[in-house]
C-alpha cells in the first residue's frame, strides 16, 4: 500500500478522528477525510492547529509518523508508532551485535551515499566520475573517511557551474539549506517509523555515536537515501532562483521527491516499503540470517 505524507498548514485548522479517518477541518468546513490506514507521515506546522490526544493515539497505533514543526516550520519533534511482538529478541540481538559487523555494515552504508552521491550529478558533470572512483575505496568502518572526501567534491559541484560556491549548514534558516534540513527531517522520520516496525530501537546506531542523538540508528541507516533530497532541493533552487525561502511549494517538491519510486534489485518500491526492507535486512543481519544491508539503488 503506497502511503500518504499530509502537512497540517495555514490556520485555523481542526484535527478529529471518525469511522478510522483522519478529519481535516478548517473554518469548520471538512476539508479532507484520510483513512488512518493510509496515512504515513502527518507533519503539523500550524501553531493554531487544534487536536486532541486520541487523534496523535490514533495515527500512531495505525502505524504513522506525527511530526510537529516550530517557529522556523522545521520539524521541531517526532511522535514515533512502537508495536511489535518480537522487539524484545531483536533488541538484545541489536545490543549484542559486534563491532566488527557494526564498522562492515557502515562500509556497505558508505558506498551506497556515495554512489548516490554520483548519480545525483549531471551526466557531464566532471565530479560525477571522480565521486563514483571513491567507491571503491571505502573500507571497514571508512578509517579515511571517503565520505568526508565525497561531500567536498558533492557540495561544490551539485548546484552546477557558475552558481554561488554552496556550503552545507545544518543550523540554517533560509536558502537552500533550509530545503536540505527539512527533507532530511522527513527522511529522517519516515527511515526512524521503518526502524521502531522492526523491532529496533533508533537510539543504537552503527556509526553516529553522538549521546545527544536520539535517533543515531535512523541517522546511519537514512545515509544511502539523502541524495534524493539534495536533488529535489537543488531542482527547486533553480527553478525559483534567486528568491529561495520555505514555503509551501518548496515543501511540496521535497515530499514530492520522498514518496517517488525507489529500485530495490528488480522491483519499484515506495520509500516506506524501501525503507521497511532496509530495517528489516538490518534485523536479518543481527540474527545471523544474511550478511549485507538491502539498500534502494537510486
């Protein structure tokens, strides 16, 4: 089942749940009626939006991501859904796993980035080829740190020749950084619902080992698919240049990218079920069933 990312904006919006659908209402007139089972993200960025305790129950128990935004329409939280009978097994198996397999999985995680990374440039984009050599030499657990060594060449070439020399900054308000956070917040979110439907605690990452970081799992595995967001935003940027702010079309091309298709070996795949597989290849992993990460080709 394909499922839906809703944004709660403007004002004077009611949330209320009925007959297992979501009630959108805005100056009490019903706007949209959203089956809860076909609800996958619901992002509130309306300060005035009302709702009450058993609309968040609701959306979580039927298995969606409840995210609120902040002053800034970043998203500032994350309510995350947690039912799954086997969880106890699979966090000890997760707690137990070793850091030899841990530094493996980071190596497969690593190339994956990066070769997104190349296939998000343009064709004749001469950073593409020297962005996909680096491939190869990513090792265990990355000790030289390729990653850093593809972001350099990444950053500077994905907006194209002749555009402003781009640096990447998380705690930015505006411009393009602006899109780049909130996609990667969405991302972030939807890889984190896949990771609790596993059975596997977001807090136990394989690489990112911040202790401030509640969702270093989430951040580890959500590496192999930010590319998609970079191309969305960069995309966006062009089209609106010089003038590039938040708003609610530039919201629209980010999701828009996140709930595309994504290959998965033979198959197409929405980003939920991709990244469901993923979580669940990480479960396999732990268990001792399979030996590498099934990650999307972008």
């Amino acid at each position: 089942m394909i499922k839906r990312t809703v944004e709660i904006s403007g004002s004077g919006n009611r949330l209320s749940v009925s007959l297992g659908s979501l009630i959108i209402q805005r100056d009490d007139q019903e706007i949209a009626r959203v089956p809860l089972e076909d609800l996958g993200v619901l992002i509130l960025d309306a300060a005035d939006t009302v709702y009450t305790h058993w609309v968040l129950a609701e959306a979580l128990a039927a298995g969606a991501v409840v995210i609120p935004c902040g002053r800034d329409h970043l998203p500032c939280g994350l309510f995350l859904p947690q039912d799954n009978s086997l969880q106890t097994q699979r966090l000890a198996a997760q707690v137990a796993a070793p850091l030899p397999l841990k530094i493996r999985l980071w190596k497969q995680i690593v190339q994956a980035k990066v070769r997104h990374q190349a296939a998000a440039l343009p064709q004749d984009s001469p950073a593409r080829g020297r962005i996909a050599n680096l491939v190869t030499q990513v090792r265990s657990g990355d000790p030289t740190n390729v990653e850093a060594q593809a972001a350099r060449i990444y950053w500077q070439a994905l907006f194209g020749p002749g555009a402003p020399e781009f640096r990447r900054n998380p705690d930015a308000e505006d411009g393009a950084n602006a899109l780049l956070n909130y996609g990667y917040a969405v991302l972030r979110a939807i890889v984190a619902r896949a990771i609790c439907a596993a059975g596997l605690h977001p807090s136990l990452g394989l690489q990112h080992h911040n202790r401030y970081d509640a969702f270093r799992l989430a951040d580890d595995l959500m590496e192999p698919f930010r590319p998609v967001v970079d191309r969305a935003a960069v995309i966006h940027c062009v089209r609106h240049a010089p003038q590039v702010s938040l708003d609610r079309k530039a919201k629209a091309a980010l999701i828009g990218a996140l709930i595309g298709r994504f290959r998965v070996g033979k198959e197409s795949r929405t980003l939920f079920d991709t990244a469901g597989r993923t979580a669940a290849s990480l479960v396999a992993v732990f268990a001792g069933e399979r030996k590498t990460l099934l990650l999307p080709e972008l």
